[in-house]
C-alpha cells in the first residue's frame, strides 16, 4: 500500500483529491488477481423444469478465466485522522470488481461491496465503527481456520462462513483493545423493520486469543429472516449466501445461527490447528422446508513457510447434517484443498490450488424437493457445483498488491 500526499482518485468516483500528512492520511490500495481454472465437474441443466420441479443436470468439465481467483479484485481507500489523546477518526471503503470484465462483482453490485465503515479508534477503549462490516469470524477466527488454503478450502459453500460470504449491513461494531492476549468483538446490523428491534437483524459476537505459537478463539453469528414474505432471503442486515447445491434449499430460512472454534499452534514456520463449525436453519411457515435443520463441520489447518519465497497450506475438512426427511441419509461432505505460494516479491506471487469434494447422502434444492447431496468445494463463488458425487478443481494464477 502506498501513502500518498495528494491523492488523485479516477472520476468514476466523483473525488478530485484528498491531503494527508504524518498523522492524518488517505490510503489508496488493492488487489489485482486473475487465474485459469479447471473444475472437473459443474451441474449442466438438460430440462428446464416448471417452478417447483427438480431440473435434471449432466455434470460436465469446465475450463475457463476467474477473476479474483484467491484473492477477490478489489480497491479502496483507508482513511486516519488523528484527533488527539489517543483517539483517531478512521474509515475504509473497499470496492469488488471482476478483472475478466471490467463489471462489479455479481454477488454484490454495490459500489464498496466488500465493505465499507467509518468510526472511532481509542488505544485505550478499543474501535467503534458503522457500516457494511465483516462478521467476527473473519476478523478474529478466520485466519486459523479451514480457508487457510483459500476459498476452496473452506466448508462445502461455506457454510458457517469461515471464506466471509457474508457481511453484516447497516452494522455497529465495537472491537475491544487486546488485554493479556485477549480480544473481543461484538457486531450489530439493523433489520430496519417498524416495531420490532430484532426481525431481520443480525447479532455477532466472538474472541480470540494470541499468545505467542498459542491461538484459540470462538465467533458466534445469528442472522433474523422473520420479515421475509415468501421462500427467499430478504433480511436487510445480512447477505444471503444460498448459491451452492450445499445450501439453496434454506433460503427460506426464519433464521440462520452459526457458530466456529478454532485452536492452532505454531511451531516455527508450521502452522498446525483444528477447526470446528455448526450451522443451524430454522423454517418459517413460507420456508420450502419444514424442519430445524444443522450440519456438523470439522477440519484441520495447515500453513508452512518452506522459505521467504514459497509457501504452502492444506486442508481437509468434513460436513454432515442432519436428515432432511423421513428414512433419507444424513448429507455429507469430505473435503481437502491445498494451495502452493512461489512469491516474485513482497507485492506478487503466483499460485497453484487443487482440491476435491465428494457428497453423500439427500438434501433439498431450491425448491424443497429431496435431491442428492452434490458437492460444491469451498466457497460458492469459486465454481458452480457439481451435478455428480464429486468434485475436483485446479487453479493456477497469480496476484499483486498495491
């Protein structure tokens, strides 16, 4: 990232300029990455179905550009403002954009969609901010966890969103400072609807602790449905994140819990930990299905420095719910992904990523009805999901930061 003293932004913005000395300064930065990816197995619709009926699919190979392809493209700008005794006016607007088209990223078409906040920093009392915000889990319990070898590796459509596909919109956070090696976070997003403080709101809560090789911590998410009006995904604090076959039969959900640990050590240049994630849905009376519904996930991290210029990580996790019908088998997914590093310099680096899934068991699509379970790897973005019991993908590509 580089700090600029006059910072001239493109038009598009509207902006013309912004000051910036030692203590009060406007940062420009991002990210620019793009690969070529081969899934082996992508669900191809060969009927179109009337609303309601299952469509039958073919699962064919799929070569083909990804943008963002460990990395999401991004730019933005940070801001600090020192204002004395401690204290520091802050704020960071982050735009998503597809590098293969020039487009906003089409999970989310809004101008700063990976997030964008402002507030108050105090080195004494901790961070308050307002905004569109990570969750808790990306910012204290991620790190550790399955997407230590990127989006692939995460649960099956990243179910308790440990890859962040979901940020909390129209939030408060409030972030404490680390005491003895602790640190505790607590987001709020706003449903906005008329009498009623908690429909459609989303709570966030979590810890961490970092002491030397030693990390633990805990997140907890709830995200409030009950003011949707039919079989979607229409709360106004959360995103929605129903894109894979792992998890479009629950968009209808009354509301969304989950809850991710994490425990790692660090011996020397190996990183080695577990990780645990519970996801919970719960119907409505428009919902498509009609019964609580949880899935069981857990995993093992692995990140090793092998030298100043290459790196790699692993992760083999696995899922299982709970069944979705009467004499129907629990769903399932095995999965591990790894990804290799070879950095060019401090600011780019190439990669290379490969992982598989493979699904058993029943589950919903999108319209209730009792389907396979098909895998889809990761996080839903990454590829489309498979139309068979498996799933392998491979990736090469290489980023640069600015």
């Amino acid at each position: 990232m580089n700090r600029l003293g006059i910072l001239v932004l493109s038009a598009t913005t509207g902006f013309v300029s912004g000051a910036a000395w030692a203590e009060n300064s406007v940062t420009l930065y991002g990210i620019v990455d793009a690969g070529i990816q081969y899934n082996s197995d992508v669900a191809v619709a060969q009927n179109i179905g009337a609303a309601g009926r299952p469509v039958n699919y073919a699962s064919k190979g799929r070569l083909g550009f990804q943008s963002g392809a460990d990395y999401g493209d991004r730019w933005g700008l940070k801001g600090v403002e020192d204002l004395g005794d401690g204290y520091t006016a802050i704020f960071q607007l982050e735009n998503w954009f597809n590098i293969g088209n020039g487009a906003l990223n089409v999970s989310s078409s809004t101008l700063w969609g990976r997030q964008g906040y402002m507030g108050l920093n105090s080195t004494r009392y901790g961070t308050l901010t307002f905004g569109r915000q990570y969750d808790v889990t990306n910012d204290l319990v991620e790190y550790y966890g399955p997407d230590s070898a990127g989006g692939i590796g995460t649960y099956p459509g990243d179910l308790s969103n440990f890859d962040g596909s979901i940020r909390i919109n129209n939030s408060i956070k409030y972030r404490t400072p680390t005491i003895d090696h602790l640190t505790g976070e607590i987001v709020y997003g706003f449903g906005g609807v008329a009498g009623s403080a908690w429909r459609n709101s989303t709570l966030s809560v979590g810890a961490n602790y970092v002491a030397g090789p030693v990390a633990v911590g805990a997140a907890y998410m709830r995200m409030d449905n009950s003011g949707a009006t039919g079989n979607t995904w229409s709360s106004a604090s959360a995103d929605s994140n129903f894109g894979s076959s792992v998890t479009a039969g629950f968009a209808g959900a009354r509301a969304v819990q989950t809850a991710n640990a994490i425990a790692a050590y660090t011996f020397g240049t190996l990183m080695l930990g577990v990780n645990y994630g519970y996801t919970q849905y719960r119907p409505s009376a428009l919902s498509s299905f009609h019964q609580v519904v949880a899935y069981n996930s857990a995993g093992i991290a692995m990140r090793y420095q092998y030298s100043t210029t290459m790196s790699f990580a692993l992760s083999p996790t696995y899922t299982r719910g709970q069944s979705v019908g009467d004499g129907k088998a629990r769903p399932w997914y095995a999965s591990i992904a790894g990804v290799g590093f070879y950095n060019l310099s401090k600011r780019t680096s190439f990669y290379l990523y490969g992982g598989y899934q493979r699904a058993g068991g029943d589950t919903f699509d999108a319209f209730g009805n009792l389907v396979a379970a098909t895998p889809s790897l990761g996080d839903a973005a990454n590829g489309s999901s498979s139309g068979s019991r498996n799933q392998a993908l491979i990736r090469i590509g290489m980023f640069n930061k600015f």
